[in-house]
C-alpha cells in the first residue's frame, strides 16, 4: 500500500514541475524505490525461511529415522515390527474414520419438514426416514422468529474492497424476519478511511445497519467482543466481511435453536472458485470438510464446531462464551468452551454460505499455517478436559480427540512409511513392497477410503461444482496433501518457536465493489 501510495501521488500531476517540486518528486521517487526494495527483501527472507524450514524437518523427520532403520536392519538387533505396527493402526484408525464419515454423510440432515400433508405410505415412510436422520432439501416451514442479528467481523484496511458488497446483501437479500433484523459491522482500523463516510450514509438509508468502529481492537475477537455488547437479538450469527450467507438461513438456523440447540454451524462454499486451480481444490476440500465430514460428526455422535462464521448463536449463550484475543483460532476455541459448559452445536449443511478462498500460495500458505497453530493450541490446552467433562458422551470424546491430537500427529507420523521404504532400498538395493503384508493392506485400505470419501463428496457437491473437479482434486490429492502436510510441520516448528503472528489474508477490489461504492454516494438514490 505505501509503494503504490507513492506512485499514485507522483503520476498525479500533469503539469511541469518546478526545480524545487522536480525535487521534491525525486525524493518522492526514491524512497519509493527503498520501499519497494525493501518489501522485495522481506518476501526473499520469509521465502527462505520457509524453505530451509523445511529441509530441516525433512531431514529430522525423514532423514534421521531412515539411517535409523538402515542400521537397524543392517545390525539385526533391533526390530521394526514395532514401527509397522504402529503405522498399520495409524492408517487403519483414518480408513475407519474416513469410511465411518463417508457414509453417514450420505444420509442428509437437513433443518427442514415437510410442507404438505403426504399420503399414509409415504408419512410412514418420512417418519422412518426422520428416524434415521434423512430428510430432503425442502424449506423448512414458516415460524415466527425472534428479532436476528448479524455481526459482521472485519480489519478495515484489508477488507475496504469488499465489505460493500457484503452489507448490500445482507441488507438486500436475506429474508428478514418479522420482529426484525439487524447487522453490525464491527471493524477496526488503525487509520481513518474514506469508506467509513460511506458506511455512514449507509446507516441513514438503513437504520437497521450500524458500523461499529472498536477503539483499541487488534483482532477478529476484540471486535466480536465489542459488537456483543450492543447486539439486541435473540439469534446472532457470526459473519468475516467475505461471507454471503443464504437468504433462508435464519428460517433453517431457528428450526434447530427452537428445538433445543445453542449453535447451528452451517456449510461454507467457495465463491471465487473458478478464478484458478488453487481455488478450485479448495472449494472441493471445503465440500469434502463442511459438507462430509463436519456433518457426519453431528450424525454420528450429536457433536460439532463452530467454523468462525456462518455460525448462528443463541445470543445470551454467546455473550457468556465470547472470543478469547490471545488465541490463534478463536473460532476452535470458543467451540471446545461452549461444549465444555453443557452447550449443544449443531452442523446443517443446508445452511450455505460462500466465501473467497486465498488464491495465490502465499496467502494459503499463512492461513493454513494459522489454523494447524491454532488447532495445537487448543489441542495442548483442552484435550485432557474433554476427557474429564461429564457433560460429554464418550463417542464424542472419541471423535474430538481423533480432531485435536490425531489431526496434529498424522502428518508428522504418517510419513513414517517412507524411512522404511528408504532404508529397504539402501540394504537391498530395491523396493518390496509385500515384506509386510498387513502395512501393504492397511495403506490399500486408507487409500480406497480416500476415493470413497472423494466419491460422496462428489455426490453432496455435484449440484454446485462441475464434475472435473473432482477429477482434478482426485488426481491431484497427493501433491495437495503433501504441501498441507509440509504447512502443518512448519506449523509445529513456529509454535514451539512461539512465533504465533497473524498474517492478514488480502483482499482485492472488484468491479461489483467500485460500482457499490458509486451507488452509496448519494444515498437518496442508492440502489443496491
């Protein structure tokens, strides 16, 4: 922003300038270069950091466990069944996992009833079906819900390019209730920006709208935080500035907190999905996360989290759990709270909401490396309270333990396999594969649950994504997987380093924002 800052005021004039103003420009021009050299050698330091980061741990990981094994086997004298063994229950827990998910997730949980009156065979086969916990994709029935509220999180500097288009369709197409609905966006700025004007003539035209500037705030939570002391709903939902939810999302969210529960989590897309090959494995990722696995956890054991937005609170339940500041996934955290307090959460994934992915690898990589951080830090802190919590049924201490520890040790443990295979060739000078039959079948069989699981993530997305893109991500999962799996090492490095920054995702402007902006000029005659 500096560099293009300076540019911008150095084209800005269109006349000759003076010996005193050609000057002044020169120095303009050169601290913009220094600028600019500077940001060059930032981005080759953080590159190279990372890179020799990861020889480090390949070597530590790989390296040193296959000059183990080479000596183990050259020596004889020490066995390595133990490490087979190992890594045999390793796969199979996540073929079982992944098998277990798959087919649950087959079955739709949908907050939704029927909106006529069915005949008698097909009613005796609904309420079966009910039983079982599938239901189709019908629009729940209208019911009176209570006054709604959204608030919507955003750092403003970052987020200025496309948080118009947010509120124009939070205020525009979402199906409001009839005791009403209001949105809050509270934002943090360390600077004064135009745009706030705009929001301001926003409010007038919309009085149900209220940007909330957060003196002092610093982070996604201290802004939650504040804008819960001025929320007046009875539901809230938790919105970043990039997410448009459904317009029938409160109407499905309220069946669930009408019935019980406390926070309904729904199903996030990727909206720029078609923008590049990156994108569009996230969107896929993302199907197979929100759409699978996350619903099929709330089958299975009645459990489930809160993603960090499109989540719809009760809110006096949200004003006692609120976001803890210090922690790296607020979201995971505030989640592991709510359950541990007696609270229920649910996951619909009819309850849609599209998103923008990262879409350069930069941006991936420091948002990747954000959440493994993060979800270490709430591994280390909770997993032995779950254990402990008598609010929790031991299904669901099972599978939040395989989300805490399980997800943190696979990618560190799972390759294990290759020290193996190294140090079999480095003996005998090739590559046997059937030395240990029950390692061969339990990687066969992780393998064929991934395609399985691939396969009804194609099922549950087909109506929103084309089809080769499950081709594409099936095909390339390998090399997807393995570069999570580097981020999620480099991860555990930082943070036993303590390096725990927040790297901020950018933003960039659209067409769709600028013509908002035109629009908001003249509120009298905005049309959104």
């Amino acid at each position: 922003m500096p560099l293009r800052g300076c540019w911008q005021r150095v084209c800005a004039s269109t006349v000759d300038p003076t010996p005193a103003e050609g000057c002044y420009m020169q120095k303009k021009n050169n601290k913009c270069d220094r600028i600019g050299a500077n940001l060059s050698v930032l981005k080759l330091n953080a590159r190279w950091q990372a890179a020799s980061k990861l020889v480090f741990l390949n070597v530590l990981l790989i390296g040193l466990p296959t000059i183990v094994c080479y000596y183990s086997l050259q020596l004889g004298g020490i066995s390595l069944k133990w490490l087979h063994f190992s890594l045999v229950i390793l796969y199979m827990t996540s073929a079982v996992m992944l098998i277990a998910e798959s087919t649950a997730a087959v079955s739709r949980r949908f907050a939704s009833q029927s909106r006529f009156s069915p005949s008698r065979p097909d009613s005796f086969k609904r309420r079966i079906k009910k039983s079982l916990g599938v239901q189709g994709a019908e629009l729940p029935d209208s019911q009176p819900l209570p006054y709604c509220s959204f608030i919507v999180a955003a750092y403003l500097p970052n987020e200025q390019s496309i948080i118009l288009e947010t509120i124009d369709h939070l205020l525009n197409r979402i199906h409001q209730p009839k005791a009403g609905l209001e949105v809050i966006l509270a934002y943090n700025t360390p600077v004064a920006l135009p745009i706030e004007q705009t929001l301001r003539r926003l409010a007038i035209k919309y009085p149900n709208f209220r940007p909330y500037r957060v003196e002092g705030s610093h982070s996604k939570a201290e802004n939650i935080n504040a804008a819960l002391n001025i929320v007046t709903g009875d539901i809230t939902c938790i919105l970043d500035a990039d997410h448009h939810p459904a317009p029938d999302c409160f109407e499905r969210a309220g069946r669930w907190i009408a019935n019980g529960y406390d926070v309904v989590q729904g199903r996030n897309m990727i909206r720029n999905r078609s923008e590049n090959l990156l994108t569009q494995l996230v969107a896929v990722e993302f199907e197979s996360i929100y759409g699978v696995s996350h619903s099929a956890k709330s089958l299975m054991v009645d459990t489930a989290l809160f993603g960090g937005s499109n989540g719809y609170w009760r809110t006096s339940v949200l004003q006692q759990v609120r976001f803890n500041p210090t922690m790296l996934t607020e979201d995971i955290d505030a989640s592991i709270r709510t359950l541990l307090h007696g609270y229920r959460i649910v996951h619909d994934r009819s309850i849609t909401v599209t998103e923008l992915a990262p879409n350069h690898i930069s941006a991936f990589w420091s948002q990747r490396k954000r959440w493994s951080q993060g979800w270490l830090e709430v591994s280390l802190r909770y997993q032995k309270r779950f254990w402990k919590s008598p609010l929790l049924t031991f299904g669901q201490k099972l599978i939040w333990t395989h989300l805490l520890y399980y997800r943190e040790l696979f990618p560190i443990l799972s390759v294990q396999i290759l020290p193996i295979v190294f140090s079999s060739w480095l003996l005998t000078g090739n590559i046997s594969f059937t030395d240990n039959s029950f390692l061969l079948l339990a990687t066969v069989i992780t393998f064929l649950s991934s395609v399985y699981k691939l396969l009804v993530t194609a099922k549950v997305g087909c109506r929103y994504y084309p089809g080769y893109y499950f081709v594409q991500y099936a095909l390339l999962t390998p090399f997807y997987s393995l570069l999570k799996n580097m981020i999620a090492v480099v991860a555990l490095y930082d943070h036993l380093h303590g390096k725990t920054e927040w790297v901020v995702t950018p933003r960039e402007m659209t067409s769709t924002v600028a013509n908002l902006e035109k629009a908001y000029v003249l509120p009298d005659t905005a049309r959104l």
